[in-house]
C-alpha cells in the first residue's frame, strides 16, 4: 500500500516546516506525498522559495497523513473557511490530522483540537488554550490521531516519529541514517530555557508585529 | 552590509541540503539568498519538490558564501565543465567555499578539495581521497575558507556555525531559537556507528545504484 501525505502549502508558509517532514516521508517506501493549496500557482514561503501545489482544494485524494505547516501566512488563514473547510473534511477521513509549528493554530480554527493535547511554537504556546487546546512543551505531542510538532526543526521528529507509527521503527530508522540526522547544534540556544535572556528577548523582538496580528485575530476568533 | 548567499541548485538535488541551511541563513538579519542554476527553469529535487532558480551563471553576482548540496543529481556535475568552471570562477572571491553532503564530491570535481580536509554523506567519504582530500567523519568540516558538511541534516548544523562565523554567535543564537532548534531525534539510527547492522545494510541497498554509477564516474576523474 502506498500512503498518501498532503501538506497544506500557502503564501508565507515558512519553509523548514515543510521540507524537513516532507524529505523524511518522501524518503520512505511506498509514500507519495503531495503539496496542497486553493490553486496551483506557485506560493512564495517567509523566506523566499516558491513551492507549486500539483493538487488542489477540489482534485485532492484523500490523504493518509494530512500535515498543516506554520509560518507568518497563518495568520491569513484563521478566518479563512475555504481553508479551513477543506481541513476538516480531510480530517475525516485521514488516518492522522499533524501539524509543524504555528500550523497548529490552524487547526484549532478548524476546531480540531477542542479537548486535545498540543504543541506548536515556543512562541505561541499561549494561543492554544483559546481553541480548547492544553499547550504541551513536547517536540511532538500525539493524542489520539492528532500529532502537533513544536516550532521548524521539530518537524524532523515529527516525520520520523509518524514514520515509525505508519510503517514501523525499521523503516523510520532507515530514512534516519539516510538523511544522517545525528544532530550536533552548535550552540545551546533552541529553547526559551536554554537561550539567554537577552537572545530571548531579541527572538521575540524580530517576530513582535507579526505576534500582535496574531493576538486580535486569535481574540476575534474565541 | 548584506551577505550575499548562493546555493547551486540542479536536477536531483537532495532538497533538504538545501532548505536546511537556506533557512538558516535567510532567517538571519542582513542577508540575501539565491538559487543558481545554468538557467531560470524549476529543476525537480529527488525527493519531488521543485525549486526555481532565481539567477542563472551568467547574471550571477559574486556570493559572499557559494554552497553546493547534494544528492543524485551530483553524479551528472562531476564531469559537467559548465558547472565546474563556474564553481571555480566564484571560488576565486567567495568568503567561504561550502558544501552539504555530496555537495564536496562537486567541489573536489572543481579541484578545490586537495590537500584539504573535508566532509560528505557516510556513505561517499571513500571518494574524498580521489579528490585530494583527507576524509573527516563530522558534521561540519572547516579548513581555511573552505567549510563542509556531513549528510543531509548536518546542512543545519553546518548554516549556524557559518553564520556565527561571518555575523557573530548571537546572530547564530537567535537564529536557532527561532528556528527552536533543540533536535530530539527519536531513535538512535543516525550514523552508520548507532544504526543496527541490518539498518545499515538496508540503507546501502536503497542508494547502491547510485553510488556504483559514482564509483564509475569518480574512477574516470581520478
């Protein structure tokens, strides 16, 4: 059997959140994965490359794996019912609802995670409870066939760990030696614990105003 | 001053050598990145995702930082001069010379490794002697201007400590936050030394026909 991934692609996705769970599922055996969005014109991530979806909302499959990314373009989404319609009538019929860092907000809009553990960003853990949501600080947090990622690297995790549920440890350890995903960060700055003060506060400066949107938008919504 | 980044981008590309360190370096203040390409057409990664080069060898500008990823697509570069001479014309003024990957195996094509220590995917570290090149099993390699990378995931750890280099480790340390960069992989199967024999040999199965294609190719270079 050949299980199908679909991951939501839209204008400021940030990337990481996409390509580091995308090449750990395209790498298996037996997957196809495919990139989602209204249309098939292309869409520009946070950081500058462009991904083209080569299905749409209306000639999609059924997805296995239904995956929503994060990124500044969240924020567009949350009142967005075309989008957010199309997320529920997967989860239907998926066999896991996912999501990679702020993708997680997404699905609380959709509703899909009342009553659920979550994670997401560090920096938007806060946003969780407003969608009935208890915010989790796991890489990956799995509740029932819903399985949310912390912030972009996390994603690596999360699709080994998927991989392992979906098609067993052996084919998850494979891809892992793979992509030789032995992680070594040379530094010790990856969470709000570990980082500096001062790092923290800079971190938070460079994404404040995207923040702020996020605040009234979560607020109009609960 | 803004640095200016340039990733070669070419058909079968392995996706994440790239999207890894390009997120990094595109998450970092002051920076501006490009993918180069012989020309503006999407090239399709193996792994499916396209990328559209955004400059082509001839309207390049001088990169600050000329990185090479890996993958399949490398066996066609090894003997590709269009591409080689290229390489060498940026060398010439880049800061750093870099490589993720099998990306090394390109720049050793393009004579830049010898006499140089260097890294690559664990499974092609036995081609860097044909280069010149003394093979060192870490995950990111520096000797002089010249800095590379082991497999695939090691593209991230490579983009911090190059960023620290040229901007500073706070650069590096906010960056990683933001990118919560704190990899908890799940299984311990990331380098040919934890995986399991029988992992091991599964993973060589998957890539040996790739790799006896570079056996070939690497045999007529040396």
């Amino acid at each position: 059997m050949t299980y199908r991934f679909g991951f939501l692609v839209f204008p400021n996705i940030q990337q990481l959140d996409l390509t580091g769970p995308y090449e750990v599922f395209a790498s298996a055996q037996d997957s196809a994965v495919h990139l989602v969005w209204k249309d098939k014109n292309p869409v520009r991530s946070v950081t500058g490359i462009s991904f083209t979806p080569d299905v749409d909302f209306d000639d999609s499959p059924q997805f296995d794996v239904l995956c929503i990314p994060g990124g500044g373009g969240v924020n567009a989404l949350l009142g967005d019912e075309e989008v957010l319609e199309f997320i529920r009538s997967q989860a239907k019929g998926a066999r896991f609802i996912t999501s990679v860092c702020t993708g997680s907000l997404v699905l609380g809009a959709a509703g899909l995670l009342k009553g659920k553990r979550a994670a997401t960003h560090w920096n938007a853990m806060d946003f969780l409870p407003h969608f009935g949501a208890t915010p989790v600080h796991e890489r990956v947090v799995k509740d029932g066939n819903l399985i949310t990622a912390g912030g972009v690297t996390s994603g690596i995790d999360f699709g080994l760990s998927l991989l392992a549920e979906l098609m067993g440890r052996e084919e998850a350890e494979i891809v892992q030696l793979s992509l030789e995903y032995a992680p070594a960060p040379p530094f010790h700055s990856g969470t709000p614990q570990e980082a500096s003060p001062d790092i923290l506060d800079k971190a938070k400066g460079r994404i404040a105003r995207s923040r702020q949107e996020r605040e009234r938008l979560v607020g109009q919504i609960a």
